[in-house]
C-alpha cells in the first residue's frame, strides 16, 4: 500500500492522475483508521494531563471535577464526529472545512479557516514533539536536562525525513497507532480489571498532597467556574485532528464516503474509550501531577524531581512498577505515536499551503511540484516555525497547548456553521420528502455541532487569550491579512495582463536593434556575437562601456586584430558605472526610433560552485534587472559554460518527496 | 578645495580622469597634513596610556621604565618616518607597502600586506571609535554605562555617512585634526611650563597608589623583560597610520614626491612632540591608570568609578579641573580626532579592496564604481565586523589595540624589506656615482628599518599573541587564502576562455529554434511571441507545460480562439512539473540537430515591490537558471512592466558617494 500520502494529497487537490497509477491504492478501512487517526489518538497521550494540571491549581479540592470536565469532552468528541460524517457525506471530494466554509460562508471565511489550519499545523507539531519529548523523559528521566535538545533534534529529524523523501507506507503508519491503541486500552483494561478485583493500581505519586496555587486556592463563584472551564478547555485537545478523516474521503474505497463516515465512528469510539479509560484510571490511581513539582507536597527534593506524564504514571502503575515491560512498551508506543502525529503536519502543511496558492492566495511556487524549491520552502517554514516556539516555551506541552486549541474550534466553528447553510440551500431545491427530511436531520446535527463548538470556542478563546493563545490569533490574523492581499496582488495582475486585441498585440515591432555587450574578447564573447548574428538583427553592434579607457583601446585593438566584422562602439563612462552608461544608450536607441525593439545580447558564465557566482556576472545581473524596466527592450543570455559548472548539472535525480510520492524514477537523461 | 577623497582614489588606482577635474584639486602641504595626519596623530590619544595600563600590572614599581619606553617608541617613529620618507620618493605612485611588497618580494608577499592592512582598517574603526567614546566618557562620566551603544552608533553614522555620501572637503578634515594638534600641543606645553615654574600640574588619580596584579607582582628576569617588551609593544600603536601618506603622494602637489616627504617628516615631528610632551606630562603629574579601577588603593567606591583616559587626566590636571573650558575642549578634539580617523578607515578600506579587486585577488565588482553595491559592500562589510568586534571587546581599548598592531608592523616589516631589494635592484644598474652613494645610503636607512621593525614584530607576536593578536593573525591568513583562491579562479577562467581560432568561434549557428514559453494567454505572452518573431527564427513555437491537463485543454481553446498562427506544444507532465520536462525537451531538439542553437523565449513580469517578486517568475528564474547549464542554448527574457515596475524604475539619481567624490549630477532620462 505505498504511495499513500503522495496519493491522498493528488486527490484532494482534485487533480487528474495517470489512471494506472491508481490501481491498488485505495485505502480498506484497517489501514485508513491508523493512517488518519494517528494525529487524533495520540492527543490521548496529553488531553486527561492537561485536565489535571489545570484543576491541581487549587490543590486536590477540585480534583472531583475530573469525571464531568471529561464526559463534557467525551459528549463534544461525540457531537463534533456526528457532524464530521456529515460532512463526509455531503463533500466527498476532501476539502474538509476549508472547503466547506469557503463554499457556503463566502471565501473570507474559508480563508480564515485556512489561515487557523495553518497555525494549527505548526502547533499539532510542537504540542506532539514536546509531548513525545515528555514521554521519553518520563521513561529515561536521566534525560530531562535535555529536554528542548531533544525536541529540536526530532523537528530537524522529522524535517530530514520529510525534504529528503523516505519511502512511506500505509503499513508503517498502521503499526505504531495499532501498537499505541492496543497498548492503552489494555492498560485500562487491566487495570480497571484490578480495580474491579479489589486490586487498583496505586500511583507512585498518589501519596503526595498538592499545595494549591496561591492564586487558585479556595475559589469560589465565577473564579471556580473560570478554573472549571479552562480544564475543560485544556480538555479539549483531545479532540485535536478529528477532522482529518473529513480530509480524505477520496482514498477510500468505495462506496467512499460510507466507509469514510464507518472509519470516522470507529475512530470516535476508540478516542472515546481511551480517552474515557485514562481519565478513570487517572482518578483510580490517584495520580498526582502539578505544573511546578514543588507543590507536590512530601516529595523531599522536588527540584531535581521530573514529573512523569499521566500516561508513564498509569503503565508504571497498571504493568508493576518503571521498569515493567509494559511500561516501557507504553512509552515507546506513546512517543511513537506523537512523532507520527507530527509527521502528518509535515505531510498536511505544504497541502494545504498547495492548495491555497491554487486558490491564490499565496505565493503560486507553492503550487507546483515542478520548482524544486517548493515543497522544500513549506516544509522548512513549517520546522523553523515549530522549533521556534518549542525553543521559546521550553517544549512546555502545556504552555504550547494554550496556543494549539484556538485553531482547531475555529475551524470546527466555521465548518459546522457552512454545513448548516449547506443543509439549507439543499433544501430549497430539493424535492424528494425522503431527502428532505435526512437533510432537515443532517441540518439539526451540524446546527447542534456549530452551536456547541461556537461555545466551546468563546470559552477557549475566554480562558486560554491570555495564557498565549493571544499569539495564535495573531498569527492567524496576520497571515489572513498577508493572504488576502497576495490574492489582491494576483487579480490585479490578471485584470492588467488581459487580452484586449490579439491581434493588435502579436503586431512585431518594425525593426530589430542588437546589441551585444562585451567587457573582453573571448570565446564567450564571440558566442554571443555568433548567436546575435544568427538572431539576424536589422542592426547589429558590440558594445563596450570604458570604465578603463585603456582596456578600452586595448579592446579594440584586439577586435580588429581578430579581424571581427561587427562594429564595436565604445561607450564613454567618465565615473567607472557600467550600468548608466549602457541603460542610457539603450533607451537612446528607442528615444531614436520608438517602434524598434532592443535586443541585448549579454555573454554570461556558468558555473558549478556557489561562491564562484560571487566572481562573476554581478555587473551583468544588474544590468539586467535594470534593463528589464525599460519598455521595448528584451535581454538574450548566452550562456557559456565554464569547466566547474559540470559539477552542477546533475540535478537531483528526483524531485524532494518524490519517493514518498510514489513516482517512478524518470529516464536519465531527463 | 573639494573632492578630494575621490580625487586621491582614483589617482592611487592610477586611472587616466578627465583633465578638467584635476585642475586645482592638488593639496597643499598644509591641508594634505591634517587629511592624512588624522589617523596617525589621534594614536597619541591612546599611546601612552595603553604604556601605562601594562606596566601598571607590577603596581607601581616599574613606571620608571615609562621614560624608556617612550623613548624606544620616539625612536622607532624616528627610524619607520625616514623609511616610508624612502617610499615615498621611490614609489610616488600612491601603492604604498603594498605595491612595494608586490613589485619587490613577489604577489604572494604584496598579499600579505594586503590581507594586513584589511585586517588593520577593521581595526583601526574599532580602536579609534573605543578611544573616542573613552574621551567621552571621561568628560561625561555619567555615559559609562552606554559605552558599547555609543560605540555602535558612531559605527552606526559613519557607515550611513559613508554610504549616502556627505561632501567632505579638505577644510573638513582639516579643522578637528588641527584642533587636536594645538590642543594637546598646548597642553603639554602649558603643563611643562608649571613643572619648571615649580607648580607642577598634579592628576586628579595621583594620591592612589596601584595594587599590583597578583600575576604581575615582583617580577624578575625574563618575566620582568617581557611585561616592558608588553609595554612597549602597547606603546607602538603611536605608529598606527603613519604610512597613510605614501599612500597619498599623487595628491600632493608639485613636486609630488618632495612635498609629501616633506609632509611626513613634519607630522613625524608633531607626532612625536605630541606623544613625548603627553607621556613627561603623564609622569609629571603622577597620573595612575590600571586596567581595573579596584587596583587603585585609596578609592572608596572602585566598582563605580569610571577611569578617565591619560589625555582627560592631564587636560583636566593642566587647564583647572573637570569643568575647565580647557578641558572640555581638549576632550572635544581628541573624539572628533578620533571618529576621523576612523573615517579615513571606512576610505581606505574600499579603495584598498577596489586595488586588489583589479588585481584579481577579490570579486570584481569591488573594482567598479558602475555597480551600485560595489562600494556598499565594503563599507558594509567593514561596518559589520569593526561592530562586531566592539561588541565582542566591550569597546574595551586595551582588549582592542592587542589585534592592532600585528598587522602595522607585518606591513612595515614587508615594506622596509621591500625597498631594501629595490635599491638593490637599482644598485646593480646605476652608473651615475652620487645616485649610486644615495641609493647606498637609502638602502641602509631601509635596511635599519626593516631590521627594527621586523624586531618589534617579533616583540609584537611573542607579547600579544595570546591576548588577542592570534585572532588577528587568524583573520588575516584565512584573507590571504581566500585571495590567491580568488585569484586562481579568475586566472583558470581567463585561460579556459582565450580565444584560439576567433574565425571558427564566430561562426553561427546552421539554425535557430526558437521556443516561447507560455503559461497563460495574455499581453505579456503575446509580447513575447511577437518578439520572438521579430527574430525570424528558423522554427518558431509555442511551449506549454500541462501541469494541469484541464489548463492546458482551456489554454489551447482560447489559442484557437484567438487566432494566434504559431503553433502550441503541450508537454505532459505527469508530476505537475514545470522545470524538468520543458529542459528535456529542449534538451531533445538539440540532441536531434547539434548544431542548431535553441532561443527560448521566457515572458517576465516586472514588479516594483520586492514582496511582489515573490509571487511571480519563480518558475521562469528556476528554470532559465537549468537552461543556463545547457549547451547551444540561449533565454531570452521578454519583461512586461506591470504598473507597479514604474515605481521601482527611479535609479537612485547617484551612486552613493557620487557626491563625496564630486561627481556632477547626471543629466535627466539617464
């Protein structure tokens, strides 16, 4: 099952495909549940966590408040995958909510989810990697001075990985997410099994108190209700990356999205359950964790102590003890996962960003494969971003999660809102009682999923602004902001460039005026007179400019010497320029004879190694750019290619990614 | 007396210039001493001082050697002044050390000495701008906190100032060096005139004893040979600029070589008066001075004291105090002195690049003024490491003046070892008695100067070399290696492009085919078609990539439609390339007919915003850079000018520095 990746972003794009290219690929439901839900289910790993971390702010008081926070998220995770297979339904094509919005609330706001997609990839790679990171240290806690390192060595591991193209396969997606599931829900199992029996698994930390937070003792009122809704809030990263399914109905078999919409139920019960099992197992096990390790209170060295994460606590506490096998094949499932998870946003951010500038609204290189530049730009933006802020919060998940959540209600928000509309246009044409009355249902669920992620949106939005999900507006506000106006750009540009009179534009110019410039004579030189004469100009001169008269006059010396047969005229330069000398005789060619064109010949040297462009070609390039300013005038390079440039002309033989693409190598010499 | 600056560059590039501009530029003794002085006489600002803050290391036992030192420095100035009187009589062309070494010692020495003297104008803005600051700070103490930022300003004006190009005139640099000059004349001499009148001016630091630096305490033997060597070598930085006027000599006027020799022995002269009355005074009025404010015994609060520089200690010690007008004016000078002289680095440096950029040994466009980076470049480049530096050092003198002096006496050393060989060389073929007896002598004075310069580097090296001087050593020898590697370049292109068979390498082309890339219809593409016409290639075409099939079917539809009668290629590409199959089919026409040559035509859009060429021509500019490395081929860009190019096509109506170097405005439309 390889070319999966390559083959789901084709698809989304709705490009054509070579059909015999399709053959095989399309994803059974065993393997499309791992391949999507990797990003959703590793969120497991950090969502009852955060919860906790939350509420241990006023100590152990508010602590009862975990089962209901965690049925709020459960009954949302519900709503939000109800609404979700609607939207599998009704656009099948694999636009998810940017498409969605786009189409029913207008493309302002398709925009807008757009640009909250793209913060949101940025942070599902930070939050995964920092909370693998968290993992890993909570295994091998030796590790923990270490931590931002480590995080920053798996966001260049991942970047490698990602710009260098490794070959993916549906296979080696499916296993860790299989392994992680398996792993966690039999932990729950045992140990819920063990409560059952009389025998709960006991928390190593569960002997600790925790000191509330002097600011978040003893709440009352409006305070409580405030500490109550920023856990729920923290809560709500579980349900981070659910609409990835919705994003990929395509690759599924057929019927697509019936299998999409099965593949979305199993996942939403699956996230369900062990969502659902870590938190109870958490408040069995008394598990203790704090966001300063010196408000556990009887740890006797708290400073050098390093939390272990929920997950890590419970596999010690289920599998018997830190050195269990169970508890490590936990963690390394866990890390595994979350590694995985934030490979999707390096496969999903240069989509996205593709697809926008299809739209137009960013710059078109991040189209088209063809430049190698472009996926590559993508990629490195999306690591430089996320090191960035895994270096500037110390690979903190919980101060990263403040940012993450914001994006991802947003995105909800908009699509269930677009749904609703979608519904409603549906029904004023439609006919069909049957149709009219599942539409009407389909109508109430997202009306219900836009109601209740709106809300959870103004409470995100309300508990988190603060605590830095203030950047995350930002950031998106700034990049809608710079995408609309690329789009502006764009449309300026078509609406100038249009066709008005064919015929009238294609009308040559009179008279062609060539003129090759020339700084020595030598074989580079005399290729471009060769090839300006073959052009066969109504005119055709060499032209010098006397930075040196004497160069100048041993220039020509030599030209007649060599016996050349085209005139050579010498520019005067009193103050050593090139470029005003030449500019100024080109546009007085013109001023001469406005229905004219120009044509300057500049010899150019190629070659192999980057510094040596530094020595050469610099008084050509500017020339250049400045000559294209001047209307009438086109500028012919002839290239002349030095030994080094050998070196090179290889291009690589494939493109960055094409081997996760799938695509075959091309013929050499291509 | 205007344009001088300029004036002196281009005759020490030995440039033929327009005879009108020469009239009336030539200096007079009296403005051509305070324009080369300033960078030599301002050292006397921190000579002594830098004398003293080594051998204050031994506390105050060993400030009897001051004397001696002095002395020795008196001596060396002495001996490097008649050397270079020397030069400038045999080398009245301006190259100064480094034409000496070259013409006598062979490129590879002339190098050295061009990589040193690089080293030394870095150096020489970092010192003197540290220095100036000092002076500063020692009028207004409250500032020394600011030192660093003050520093970065100054470096920060300096290069802005030498950038947009501000009028400089003789009279300009006349002014503050003369001030300084009858400043501390006057100081010393009013000072000197108390001491015998039995009122012998007394530092404000004089009742301080120093506590010896532990290291550096009762030194014997070796050790207490080495601190004086230290000492003097410290004191040597009073030599720093004084061959600035054989650089000079075509400036002067006639008879040139007699006029500036004459220049130099009389700022010898003042330059020793200077350094000898500051250094007696220094030990009349018992100033104390120690690298650390805490050495100084007798001063209660050490961690907030900020040291006065030797100059503001005897200004303030002479003219009645820290209010005195005498003082404020002397401090005032010895800044202005100061930043001067760093000036005269910031034209050095460039002029210095721009020679050896002729030489080949750096990129060419250091050469030309054409370029509008040229110039930009190296005093970009000296700006950026001279800041480094003093932020690196803290703008710290002391720490500072270690790298200095290396690079002057490597140049001195190679210099005066130099002119020992030429008179050799004249020797070997002069008949003429008297000259035979003056080239005689002549080759002694030069022969001593090399022997005592060669030996103060020595003394240099084994004194400074880990206190800093490495990293001057360093930086110098990665300069020197790059240079000859810049220079084998440049001579291995020279040979590979000679030009054997000028009738064979004229020959064209049997054919020219001729390709017009298109994307889109519209103006710009018809423009280029039309161009491409114009020519009258054998073959014309028009060349599609179907990077999206259903594009390229609307593409050929509206082809038809318009009527265009070139006919339209559509090349697949299965991977949503663009570069890779338009340079395979270029690269298959050329494989069918070698000896065709292949014209493609490439429509650019011209933007006037720089965030605007982001958006376009990507594509064209990868490609066009691949086709370069293709044989027979030659791209021709066809530009449209969209509106927003008209707001970029203002070329700056001057290069920078047009003005400083007088050059008239150009007239309008060029």
């Amino acid at each position: 099952m390889p070319h999966v990746t390559e083959f789901l972003k084709r698809l989304l794009l709705g490009r054509a495909l070579r059909s015999e290219e399709l053959g095989g690929t399309l994803l059974p439901k065993r393997l499309a549940l791992p391949i999507f839900a990797s990003d959703p289910l590793s969120s497991v790993a950090y969502a009852t966590q955060e919860i906790l971390l939350v509420l241990t702010l006023g100590g152990l008081a508010y602590l009862h408040f975990t089962p209901w926070i965690a049925a709020a998220v459960v009954f949302l995770m519900a709503v939000v995958v109800l609404s979700y297979r609607q939207v599998v339904h009704a656009y099948p094509s694999g636009g998810g909510s940017y498409e969605v919005a786009s189409a029913n609330l207008g493309p302002s706001a398709g925009l807008v989810v757009g640009a909250a997609l793209l913060v949101d990839y940025v942070m599902t790679v930070a939050v995964s990697v920092a909370s693998g990171v968290d993992n890993i240290i909570s295994a091998v806690p030796a590790l923990a001075e270490h931590r931002v390192p480590m995080a920053l060595v798996f966001v260049g591991l991942l970047t490698a990985v990602n710009l260098r193209g490794v070959r993916e396969s549906g296979r080696a997606f499916a296993a860790p997410t299989y392994l992680f599931v398996t792993g966690v829900l039999l932990m729950c199992g045992t140990g819920l099994l063990r409560y059952l029996l009389g025998d709960p698994p006991v928390a190593a930390t569960a002997r600790y108190g925790v000191e509330p937070d002097p600011a978040e003792a003893d709440l009352v009122g409006l305070a409580l209700v405030l500490l109550v809704l920023r856990a729920f809030s923290s809560g709500c990263t579980a349900l981070t990356g659910v609409e990835a399914i919705s994003n990929g109905v395509p690759a599924f078999r057929r019927p697509k999205p019936r299998n999409a919409a099965a593949t979305l139920a199993v996942m939403g019960l699956i996230a369900v359950a062990m969502f659902a099992g870590v938190t109870t197992l958490a408040i069995v096990a008394d598990v203790r964790i704090a966001d300063d390790a010196c408000r556990l209170t009887g740890l006797p060295d708290c400073e050098n102590y390093t939390q272990r994460t929920v997950i890590a606590q419970l596999a010690a506490a289920v599998f018997g003890g830190e050195s269990s096998f169970g508890f490590f094949y936990v963690q390394a499932a866990t890390a595994l996962v979350l590694v995985l998870a934030a490979n999707t946003a390096f496969n999903g951010f240069p989509l996205l960003a593709s697809v926008l500038a299809q739209h137009r609204y960013l710059p078109r290189q991040l189209h088209n494969r063809g430049d190698r530049l472009a996926f590559s730009n993508g990629i490195l933006a999306l690591a430089v971003v996320a090191g960035a802020l895994l270096w500037a919060y110390g690979a903190n998940v919980t101060s990263l999660i403040h940012l993450y959540i914001l994006g991802v209600f947003t995105s909800f928000t908009l699509c269930q809102s677009g749904m609703v509309r979608h519904w409603t246009r549906e029904l004023r044409t439609e006919a069909d009682p049957v149709l009219r009355r599942r539409h009407r249902t389909s109508r109430i669920v997202n009306g219900i999923g836009a109601a209740i992620t709106s809300l959870v949106l103004v409470i995100v939005l309300v508990t988190k602004f603060t605590e830095g999900a203030w950047l995350a507006v930002l950031a998106a506000a700034v990049l809608w902001a710079a995408m609309r106006s690329i789009r502006g750009h764009y449309d300026a540009t078509s609406a100038e460039l249009a066709v008005t009179d064919p015929r009238r534009e294609l009308a040559p110019p009179s008279r062609v005026i060539t003129v090759v410039l020339v700084s020595q004579l030598h074989k580079a030189t005399l290729r471009a007179l060769a090839y300006a004469r073959a052009t066969r100009p109504d005119r055709l001169e060499a032209v010098t400019v006397a930075v040196d008269r004497e160069a100048a006059g041993e220039l020509r010396r030599e030209w007649e010497e060599a016996g050349i047969d085209v005139p050579l005229r010498i520019l005067d330069s009193p103050y050593r320029e090139i470029t005003r000398p030449a500019l100024a005789y080109v546009r007085s060619i013109r001023r001469e004879s406005p229905r004219d064109v120009v044509s300057v010949f500049i010899p150019e040297y190629v070659v192999g190694r980057w510094w040596e462009n530094l020595l050469h070609n610099q008084s050509a390039l500017w020339l250049k750019s400045r000559l294209l300013f001047t209307p009438g005038v086109m500028v012919t390079s002839v290239p002349w290619q030095l030994r080094s440039a050998a070196r090179a002309d290889r291009p690589a033989a494939r493109a960055p990614g094409a081997v996760r693409r799938g695509e075959p190598v091309p013929p050499p010499g291509h």
